[in-house]
C-alpha cells in the first residue's frame, strides 16, 4: 500500500501541473478542470516521489506538477505494474492503460539534464470509478480489470 502526495492539474495541455487540494474525477473523462481529461487511455497520469527523487538527486528544484503529473505517490513501484492492473486511490478506481510516454522535444526537465522520469517511469490510468483524490489518501494495487469485475 502506498501514498497519495500531491494531486495537480492543468487547464492547457503542454505546461506543468498547479498543485491542488483535490481533485474530483469521472468514469471515462478523468479529471474534471484538467486539460488531459476525455474519452481517450490517458485521463491520468501518475508519478511516483520516488522518481522524482532521482532526479532532485541531480540538484533540481522541482515540485509537484513539473513533470505534468496529476497524481505523486510513494510506497508503489508504479513503472511495474503491468497493463490493465487497477488501482484503488481514494474514493477512485483507475486501470493501468501505459507506461511512459515519448517525452516532448521541448520538455524544460530534459533540456536541463539531458533526461527525464516521466518517459519512462509515469504511468497512465483511466478512471472506472470516479470520486475524489486529495493528497494523504490511500493508494493500492486491487489486481487487474477483470478480478475487480468479479467483486
């Protein structure tokens, strides 16, 4: 089990993530306010502290949202799981729908350090059940879609 950090969004795509109190997410949209949000596999993304800490190892400053993640979390390898795994954070449900992403040639991070985490490291989900995410929540790994189908 692990730990919900920070929680951000963006209301333009291609910018760093605000930190926020909460956000507030939907079945098949994700979250609401966030430029990412829609009918498509990448409504959420997530981001553990742990890689981020690899990179304030090189002597960044770096704080939530920078790496334009919705979700830091601690205490869950997230590059790991395996497509389709669900994960249980807060009041939500998300399934593992990709790992990393290509990372933007613009990209402030990897222009600074010639790398970045997020290609490699982040994770993105779909919401299957909506609710509520604030920072302090719970987060665990459930199984994949089809065990969660079954309860």
């Amino acid at each position: 089990m692990g730990m919900v950090i920070a929680v951000c969004i963006s209301e333009k795509r291609g910018i760093k993530k605000t930190q926020v109190p909460y956000i507030d997410l939907l079945v098949n949209h994700g979250i609401i306010g966030d430029a990412h949000a829609g009918k498509w596999h990448r409504q959420v993304s997530l981001l553990a502290q742990e890689s981020i800490d690899k990179m304030l190892s090189l002597g960044l400053d770096l704080k939530a949202g920078d790496f334009a993640e919705n979700i830091v979390t601690s205490g869950i390898d997230l590059k790991t799981l395996p497509i389709g795994t669900v994960l249980s954070v807060g009041e939500t449900k998300l399934r593992v729908t990709q790992i990393g992403k290509k990372c933007h040639s613009d990209c402030e991070i990897k222009k600074l350090t010639g790398k970045c985490v997020m290609p490699t490291e982040g994770i993105f989900a779909e919401v299957i059940t909506g609710g509520r995410i604030k920072a302090d929540d719970e987060i665990a790994v459930c199984g994949d879609i089809d065990e969660t189908d079954k309860n």
